[in-house]
C-alpha cells in the first residue's frame, strides 16, 4: 500500500467530498471548509480544511459564528498533514478545546485477516432493532466508563430511517454484552471507518477485538470496498499495527463549546 497515495485518497474521498453521517445531518461548503452540520445530538464540525496563513484566522472564526448561532458544540477534526502547519495553535488561541490525540490508521481490506475467531462461549448479535442498540450502549459503557446518550440516539436515528450506511454488532458473553462495534459506510469512495471494539476489562486480552476488525473486514469486502480507516487509541493501535493497519497521520479533535 502506498501511503501518500492512500491518505491523499482518504483525504479527497472522506472528507474533503464527506457525506452526511446521520439522518438530518447535512454537509456544507463553506469556501475552503467542509463541514457537518446536524442537530444537538448530532455529531458536529468541520471535517477538512485547505486553508492557508492569510486566510485561516478568518476562516475559524466565521465557523465559530455559525456553529453558535446555531447554538451547537462543534469540533475541528484537524490532522498532522493538514495547512496551515500551526492549525492547532490557531484553534487554540480561538477558544477551542483538545481532545487526546488519536492514530489514523488505514488497512487494504484484502492485508487483513476476515476470520472471526472468538473465545469460547463469546457470540456475535448483529444490531437490528431498538434492543440490540440498548445491549451496544450498555457493552461501550462497561468499555469505556460512562454513559452514550448521544451514541443511543445517533444509532437509533439510523434504525429508524432505515439507514444502510451503518453496520453495529455486539459480542455476547452467554446474555451480557461484553464488546460492540460498527463500522461506517462510506459508499463510493471505496473506504469504510471501525468505531468502537471497546471491550469489558475483564475480557480483555481474548481475541474480542481482533474477531470484531475481522467481522467488519470480512462485511466491508462482501460490499466491496477496499479500505478500512480507524481513528485509533493507544490501547488499540498496536493491536491495529499487528492486523496490519498502518499509521498515516494523527488526528486532534478540536472542541468548541458556545
């Protein structure tokens, strides 16, 4: 694979020509600003940016009025690679919050093992309904320590619509939810996004999270696409690393809060 090659793919297919990732989400173009713009509990933000030095100053704070006139929490999804090469410190000095730095990281699907081997009594339910979002919720809130309503609500939208961009599954330990994970569909630009695979602390180290990459690998190939993308943890990349992801730039949300 190579990698300039594959992150300037990622960077015009994904984000810079984005797609709306949720019912009532729309994207908006503003000069040299792709953003999403959503309800409360939608996710907001810019998603690419090719600004340079004259005009970078201007261009963030014309995003911090419209998001608060909207009267919405945004974030800035900025990358290592991104221009001007002080974007961070820019958002910074406009109010803008960090959040911790995360690994992007991109497989060929066809590198990546899509046999999902689980430790035994461990099963995988594929999320259809109401029920199955409520057992993701509860899998993430062991993982991860703490409540998602708006992942509740997000994922619920997507049911309701009927939404076929959105794929969710939860590993049951006998009936408790132990893991979950979904993967984002991204149609037409041959790259599809891993979102969550946060485990129980007491299952970790089985395999769980290895079985859900390849659950999703085997589930993205059947629908032809050729990329994963994952914005990877430190708990995660070397796992990722293993599977054969490679590390392609970093990732800093930057968080506006009106």
């Amino acid at each position: 694979m190579d990698h300039d090659e594959v992150l300037a793919l990622f960077d015009d297919r994904v984000r810079r020509n984005a797609q709306p990732d949720g019912p009532g989400v729309r994207v908006e173009h503003d000069g040299a600003v792709v953003r999403l713009v959503g309800g409360v509990g939608d996710w907001n933000g810019v998603v690419w940016s090719g600004l340079d030095e004259a005009v970078v100053d201007e261009a963030i704070a014309a995003q911090v009025r419209h998001f608060t006139e909207l009267g919405l929490e945004f974030e800035w999804k900025a990358y290592s690679h991104d221009r001007p090469a002080d974007l961070g410190r820019r958002l910074l000095a406009a109010g803008f919050t960090p959040e911790p730095d995360e690994a992007l990281m991109i497989a060929r699907i066809a590198d990546l093992p899509t046999e999902a081997v689980l430790p035994e009594g461990v099963r995988l339910h594929p999320v259809t309904d109401p029920a199955g979002v409520d057992l993701m919720v509860e899998a993430h809130t062991q993982a991860f320590g703490a409540d998602h309503p708006g992942l509740r609500a997000r994922m619920l939208g997507h049911l309701r619509h009927g939404s076929d961009t959105v794929r969710m599954v939860v590993a049951l330990a006998g009936d408790r939810p132990v893991s979950a994970a979904r993967m984002e569909l991204n149609p037409g630009t041959g790259f599809a996004g891993l979102w969550g695979g946060g485990t129980a602390p007491d299952w970790r180290g089985r395999g769980i999270y290895r079985a859900l990459v390849a659950h999703r690998a085997r589930l993205a190939a059947d629908l032809g696409y050729q990329y994963l993308q994952v914005d990877a943890s430190d708990d995660s990349r070397p796992i990722l690393q293993r599977l054969g992801f490679a590390r392609l730039s970093t990732t800093t949300p930057y968080v506006y809060r009106p």
